[in-house]
C-alpha cells in the first residue's frame, strides 16, 4: 500500500479504530446495526476496557464483500502508519463478509502489525488468544452475502428485463427528477454530443476532435460531472479537466444510448466477491427502442458507425513484442514525466522516445517533445560505462574510494546520531515500562485512584508507542546503512561484468541505472547539442575526476547518426 506519510503527532499515536459499516444488504438488520447503534455499543465498550483514544471510521452504504470502502481504507493506512493499536467492531459482520479476506485480517494481518482484533458481540479479543468460533461465524457471512448476492441479481435481471435502465445516464442525459427510471436531455453536454456526432461525418478524426474540445476549454464529462455535483466515480480530483481523451470520443460516438434506447446487460460480475465488470456479448444485451427523447437521430448513429468502421486501426503489439531496453528509464529532463517508446511509422528500424506530457503529442503541459533516438542513448550509455570501466581496470582504488567519497562523510555522521539516539530511546523505554509497572501496582492496591491511573496510564502508552516507533525506524535506518557498502560493492561488480559483454542488457541496465534525464535540443545544424544525464543507483551522477578521460567519444550509431560524447554534466 502506498501514503503519504503524515507528520507523527501525539494524539494520533495509540488509537483505537471503532469501525462501523451498514448496507442496504444488511435488510431486517439495519436496527440493530444502524450506525448510531454501532457507534454506541462501541463506545461503551471502549470506555469498559479502559481505551480512551478513540477514533470512529464509518462506512455506510457499502457492501461486505467489498473492501475498497473508504474509511476502511483510511483505517487501513492508519495502521500501516503506526497510529492504530486496536480494532474494535460490533461483529465480524461488520468488518467483512468475505470469509477469506476476513480470516486473512484478523489471523495475519492485524497480529502482523500488533493491532488488538475486538468483536464484541461474537466475544472475540484477540489479547485474550485465538477464537475457535471465529471462523464459522465468517462462512455464515459469507452465506449471507451470498444468498442477498442471489437476490440482488434476480432483481437486477426482473428490472433490466423489464426495460428499466440499470446504468447510470451517459454524457448529454440526466435523471427526471420526477422518476429516476427515467433520463431526460441535459442541454449543455447534449450539444457537444451533437458537435461530436457532426465533426466526425465531416471527416474529423477522434484526435482532432477531442483536441478541437481542448482547446476551446469544454469541460471533458467527468470534470462535468463533478463540477454538477454528480458522482459517477474516477478520479476525483484531475490535472486538467478540459482535458479529453480520444478514447472519450470513440465511446460516445458507439453508445446507441443517444438514439433513444436502452440498453441493458452490456457488462457482468463473474460472482459476488469479484466486482469486476467484464464486457458482455451483444447476443446477450437486451434492448429497448425509442425509450427516450433521443440526441442523435437514428440516420447520423448508423452513418457514423460505417465511418468508424472504416477507419484504420492500428494493429496491437502482440504481447511478446520487444519492449526497449531502456522503457521505464528514459524520463525528461524539465518535467520528469516518463519519455515513451516509439517506431517510425515508414522506417521500422528507427525507434524513439518522446516526453509523455508534450503539448504536440499528448496534449499535455511540456512545451518541447524531447525527442531523442533509443540508437543514440544506447551509445551515449555504452560510452559512459566504457569510461566507468575504463576507470576501474585504470585505478580500481581510486574508483572504490570516489564511490565512497559520495556517502561516507556524511554515513559516518548519520550513523553515529542514529545510534546515540537508538541508544537514548531504548533506555527511555525500559524507565517507562517499569512506570508503567509501579503505576498498575498503586492502582491494584489502591494507592492510585482510577482516574488518575487513566491518566498517567495513557499517557505512557502514548510515550511507548512513540518510542517503539522511533526504534523501529532507526534500526531500520541503521540496517540501511550497513548495506550500503555491498551496494558498492554490487556496482563495481556489475561494471565488471559490463567489461565481459559486447552489447548493453536490460537486466544489467536495471542493476546499474537509476534513471536517464533527457533534456530538449540546444542550437541549429552542427552546433545542436542535447544533454543526457545518467543517474546511477545507489550512487547517483558520477562526475570522473578531471584528470582523467577529458577527451570526447565520437561513434557511429548502427542506425547511422553520429553521436559525440562530452562527459560533463555543465550546461
């Protein structure tokens, strides 16, 4: 999972998560369940087990079987955070009714990050050992999150049948706020649609159509929507909302919808647990015509749908098709957005790659393409590792030490700070548990009143798990620090192996680059440069010592272009 990482404050350090989670599947239930039912009941039983540093993460409205819920996952990151201490809900019901994924968070998951597992009405607290009625009570849920599943789809299938529309409205609709069963036109998005429509009969492509729609800044349908208060999921927040895809334009240029017809079943779920849709055969849509006032009359749908299938597509990439060795590496040198592989459309030989956020591709926000030859970077790096290996077979001493030149000095004093302050917090640990200790001994023999033990006992709590973490992360950052030497180590042995080989590898690439910043041309004819800088793991750029290779490498590209190399990153 990744988050961003949160300054660690005081009170968000020993939490104990009460989640709640209602759903519509939840029927007869929903009572007894009801959010403030759960809210309630947890409280209470927080308050018993002496817990006071509470946090609520309420879902309602979603399914048990689906665990991409979003306090869930809130919940989730909390704990990979180190926040969460303890999980308390109603029932396992309420955590999931998924018997394997449930099973998997409270046998591994949970104990794996030291979280208290708590379901008060099943009578399971993971402090107190494993429950042996856990697992039945999460294949009788899973039974009855199959059995509303059964239910749900044989009214989805009643309803779809009986020509009631089981989508949401597409781009240019709208619900009748008197019958939601029922899409009305929604003016605005309407017209574009219609603009679409006649662009494309007047022989405009799906690019330049859904560029033309860019540059006019027109809101793209689901920055619409969101703009209108409609939630129709994606993404919610996106970089640029005039933004629009050429796939957009393909879609609403294929949904028969706008001809006045429903159409139900285009897409299905494999069974309850997998939410995937997967694209159904159109022998098994059911349609219904003439449902709704239509945007497209039925002539222009069919006259486009015979200009679209005429159009050439590119052919896709069979899956074993040679990728680049240097995809995933090349990155641009002013954005740093990745830099994309391509062929030449006339001569196949020559591949390239280009900035994936320019303005002339892409329509993104890079003003210039960046565009560089993969034949011309392969030789740029060989020349580079050939001055590398150069180096090393000259003076492999002086080599290792600039290696080391780059991170000792201030390795040593890193280590030194983090060890002095491991050593701090370890002690502080034990004084705390052993206050900890005589607190609980006052308060047993009644020399400590209750409130003043929840008090300071809370308070040391926070302080251990403060310190637990802090530990936590030094050791790791010392562990980090003691591997780097084989990191060196591993990178001079890869150089080795690069003086053994006549042609640069993918694997070897990834073993000894980090990335290559490619930066746009500079100047006219002869004088155009382009500066290419690699940037190596573990070590970063590695500048030579100018006492050594200030001459310039000149090669010829098998491709035919000739490439000088000046080692330096200067500009």
């Amino acid at each position: 999972m990744q988050s961003k990482k949160r300054k660690l404050k005081t009170e968000e350090i020993g939490i104990t998560a009460l989640y709640n989670r209602l759903s519509r599947d939840d029927g007869t239930e929903s009572e007894s369940n009801s959010i403030a039912n759960q809210n309630k009941l947890l409280s209470q039983k927080a308050k018993e087990l002496g817990l006071t540093n509470t946090r609520f993460y309420v879902d309602d409205g979603y399914t048990g079987t689906n665990f991409n819920r979003p306090s869930f996952q809130q919940m989730i990151e909390d704990i990979e955070m180190g926040y969460v201490t303890t999980v308390m809900v109603k029932d396992l019901s309420r955590l999931g009714r998924d018997y394997v994924s449930v099973g998997n968070y409270t046998d591994s998951y949970f104990p794996d990050h030291n979280v208290r597992f708590i379901a008060v009405n099943d009578g399971i607290d993971s402090d107190e050992g494993e429950s042996e009625i856990a697992p039945f009570k999460n294949i009788l849920n899973e039974m009855y999150a199959r059995d509303i599943s059964k239910k749900v789809r044989s009214s989805h299938r009643l309803r779809g049948n009986a020509g009631e529309p089981l989508s949401q409205p597409p781009y240019g609709y709208m619900k009748s706020p008197e019958n939601k069963k029922k899409w009305i036109i929604d003016p605005k998005p309407a017209a574009i649609v219609k603009r679409i429509f006649k662009m494309c009969v007047e022989g405009n492509g799906n690019e330049t159509i859904a560029r033309t729609l860019q540059e006019e800044k027109i809101l793209n349908p689901m920055a619409y929507w969101q703009n209108n208060g409609l939630g129709r999921g994606g993404k919610k927040t996106q970089p640029n909302p005039y933004r629009w895809c050429k796939t957009t334009i393909q879609k609403i240029l294929a949904q028969q919808e706008y001809c006045g017809d429903i159409i139900n079943f285009k897409t299905y779920s494999k069974n309850f647990k997998n939410k995937t849709r997967l694209e159904n055969p159109k022998d098994n849509w059911v349609i219904f015509k003439d449902v709704h006032e239509p945007i497209i009359d039925r002539a222009t749908f069919e006259q486009v749908q015979r200009l679209t299938a005429k159009t050439k597509r590119r052919a896709p990439k069979p899956h074993n098709a040679p990728k680049s060795i240097f995809s995933d590496l090349i990155y641009c040198g002013d954005c740093h957005s990745k830099m994309r592989h391509h062929t030449n459309t006339i001569n196949k030989d020559i591949h390239f790659f280009v900035c994936a956020n320019n303005t002339v591709d892409y329509r993104g926000t890079c003003k210039s393409r960046h565009y560089v030859r993969a034949d011309s970077v392969e030789q740029v790096v060989m020349l580079e590792l050939r001055r590398m290996a150069d180096f090393l077979r000259t003076d492999e001493d002086a080599f290792a030490d600039l290696l080391a030149q780059k991170t000792n000095k201030e390795l040593l004093k890193e280590q030194k700070q983090a060890e002095a302050d491991l050593q701090k917090a370890v002690v502080r640990n034990d004084t705390v548990s052993k206050l900890y200790e005589k607190l609980y001994e006052d308060n047993a023999t009644g020399k400590v009143s209750d409130e003043w033990f929840m008090q300071l006992s809370h308070k040391y709590e926070m302080e251990r798990l403060e310190l637990k973490t802090k530990m936590t992360d030094l050791r790791k950052k010392l562990a980090d620090m003691g591997s780097r030497q084989q990191e060196r180590d591993n990178f001079i042995h890869a150089i080795r192996r690069f003086m053994e080989m006549d042609r640069l590898t993918a694997p070897l690439l990834r073993e000894l680059i980090d990335h290559i910043d490619v930066y746009e041309t500079e100047g006219v004819g002869k004088s155009r440069t382009q500066r290419i800088v690699i940037y190596y793991r573990f070590v970063g750029y590695i500048e030579l010592p100018d006492n050594y290779f200030r001459r310039n490498y000149k090669a010829d590209t098998r491709k035919g272009v000739a490439v000088e190399y000046i080692p330096t990153i200067s500009a």
